[in-house]
C-alpha cells in the first residue's frame, strides 16, 4: 500500500518504503582526510546585503518566508505519486525545493521542474524522471546552468535502483551519467540527496532509503566532483550527527560532548564542547542552533543559538528551528526566531523547512 508521511520540524517528507547492502556499478571514490585548524572561517556565500528569504512547505504551498515572518511569494506544489519500498516500510523522500542565486526551483508532481522568485514570478525549468515506481531528487546550481537529479527506481521486487546524472537545466545538453547503484530494499538501504553546490561541485547528503520511523538527520554529508562524481571529502559518521542542512561555511557534527565544525573540503574547523544532540551551523560558520525538547519529563520544545566562540547563548521556548533564514534570523516550522534577542515571530501557517534563499554555498 503506498503511504506517505510527514515529519515534525526538521525536514523530511516520508512514504511507504525495506536491509540493505549498496552494490555500486560506479564505485565510490576515496574521501579526503581530515585535519585541525584552530577557528571557524566564513564561508563564501551571497552578498550580506542580498535578501535572504526561509523557504517553507504548507499543505501543498512552497512559501518564501520573510526574516520579519511574512510570505513573500508562494506557488502551489503538487504531491508526487506514492512510494512504497514494499513491506510496509516508508520511502524518505527529500524536500523538492532547490535555491538558487536568483530563483527557487520545486519539483512540481513527479516531473515537473518549475521556478519560484521572491517577487512572485513562476515558470517552467525542464522535466526529471518520475512516476508510480520512480522518485527524483534535485539540486540547481547556483547560476541556473546545471541541474543534478538523483532517481530512484523502485520498480523492482526487491531493489532500489539508484542514478545520479547532471546536465544543462535549459536544453538538457551535456548530459552525464556520474553514478549508479542497485539498493536492496529495507531498513538498512540508504539514499543520496543532492542539497546544493560549492565551487561547481555537488553536497551531497547521505539518508536512508528507507524507514519504519522517522529520520531526523543524515548519516553524512559528501562533496563530489559534477563531472566524475569522485567523491573529494566525507563529513560526518554514525558516532558523530552531522547537521541537517547545508552552510556556506561548512557543516558541524556532534557527538555525545562536542560539536565539530568542518568546512567542505572536509577538515575539521573548531570543536565546541556541547551536549546538544544535534546543531545547525549559521551561514558564517560563527554560531550554532540546537533544537529539542526539555528532555525527560518536560517535552516542551525549544531553541538555544549560541556563538562557536562560547560569548553569547540565547535559548527561545516553544519552537524548534530547522535552519538559519541568515545570520540573524532561523526558520522553525511554526516561527522565525530572530537574534540576538531570541524573540519569535509566529508564521501563519505552519509547515515543513525546505531551505533558505539565496542558496550558493
């Protein structure tokens, strides 16, 4: 039976879905290693002076959110076919909103690329592979020129098939082919989802495929060559929680004392002693977010922003952020939440986080 569900706060969008072992025909690449450097750098990102904009999924609408909490544009997106890995077991799918300099691109049903700009214009972009057995997942690059789609076939009894290919988002030319793999299906199966673009090369996160509950964050995140799709850094592991969504400075991981900060070329930044179970790094590379409830016995929901420097910490209650709007400002699903002062704004509708605008890292 195809399901679909969706969940709280932080990201995904899950549907029906079954142990998994990755049999690569194009095998993966040696990662880079790791190395300490005392500090966080800034990332190079958009201009501070452009503005920056959250971008939200209500009931079927993509809204692009104000730092002040109002809608600045919205388009209507429509629900693709349901996924089923079979056995019950739900599909994670990946938000279909991709951000680039000037536009918001979303998937538009199961083929549909379409555009989005903050003054309210809409279009249409190009096509991806999508039906009753098939799902794509897609990423524009930051000047329009390139799209990166992964497929995942499920037409199969027992397997997922996996394709990552990128080519010219207007026209579809140079079309290239940079990795395949077959997936056994069940709870152990994980996926790709491209999140964005650095230096003209493809982030990468690593989730599972598949999921009889939800999954609140990636296993890892990678940084591939568009071209080759040679894999050039690792970030994160099962003993250390990568963030959910990407920074123009990097990503953090945390484990049970630390916060660790790397930049995208895999090395480790600044350490942070923290307890927090997971953090989203701001685009600067300078403060992080933490959001989770009180723990045993106080399931209230909060957000603690704190520098990467230990000089300032402010905690919100009653809503948990997903992602940095900009320096100042973070998107939860029902608020923006702006800084220093910690003070929340409530959204009219509330929704699901699907990135922020503009979206080069």
């Amino acid at each position: 039976m195809r399901a679909r569900a969706l969940l709280a706060g932080a990201t995904l969008l899950t549907l029906s879905c079954g142990q998994v072992a990755i049999s690569t025909v194009h095998s993966p690449y040696p990662s880079a290693s790791s190395s300490r450097v005392a500090g966080a750098s800034p990332g190079a990102g958009p201009s501070p002076q452009a503005p920056h904009y959250g971008l939200l999924l209500s009931a079927g609408t993509l809204e692009v959110i104000r730092p002040d909490g109002g809608v600045a544009a919205s388009a209507t997106v429509a629900a693709p076919s349901f996924q089923s890995c079979g056995q019950g077991v739900g599909a994670v799918l990946q938000p279909p909103v991709s951000a680039t300099s000037d536009e918001v691109f979303f998937r538009d049903g199961d083929t549909h690329i379409r555009y989005l700009s903050p003054d309210g214009r809409t279009g249409d972009a190009t096509t991806v592979p999508g039906g009753a057995t098939t799902i794509s997942f897609f990423s524009v690059s930051p000047d329009d020129q390139r799209i990166a789609v992964v497929v995942e076939d499920m037409s199969a009894a027992s397997a997922i098939g996996l394709r990552l290919y990128v080519e010219d988002l207007h026209g579809r030319g140079h079309h290239v082919d940079i990795y395949r793999a077959s997936v056994p299906e069940g709870k152990g199966a994980t996926t790709l989802w491209p999140m964005g673009w650095r230096q003209g090369r493809l982030v990468m996160a690593v989730w599972a495929a598949c999921t009889f509950e939800q999954v609140p964050y990636p296993q890892e995140w990678h940084v591939v060559d568009a071209a080759t799709g040679a894999r050039q850094a690792t970030i994160g592991n099962v003993g250390c929680v990568p963030s959910i969504w990407p920074s123009a400075a990097g990503v953090a991981c945390v484990d049970s004392t630390q916060a660790r900060i790397y930049d995208w070329t895999g090395k480790l930044k600044a350490m942070v002693a923290t307890q927090v179970g997971q953090a989203e790094l701001s685009p600067s590379g300078q403060r992080l977010a933490a959001a989770g409830s009180g723990g045993m016995g106080d399931p209230s929901p909060a957000t603690t922003a704190f520098s990467v420097d230990g000089s300032s910490s402010v905690t919100t209650p009653g809503h948990m952020a997903c992602l940095w709007i900009d320096e100042d400002h973070l998107l939860a699903p029902d608020a923006v939440i702006t800084l220093p002062s910690g003070a929340a704004t409530p959204l009219d509708a509330s929704g699901v986080c699907a990135g922020r605008f503009p979206g080069g890292l």
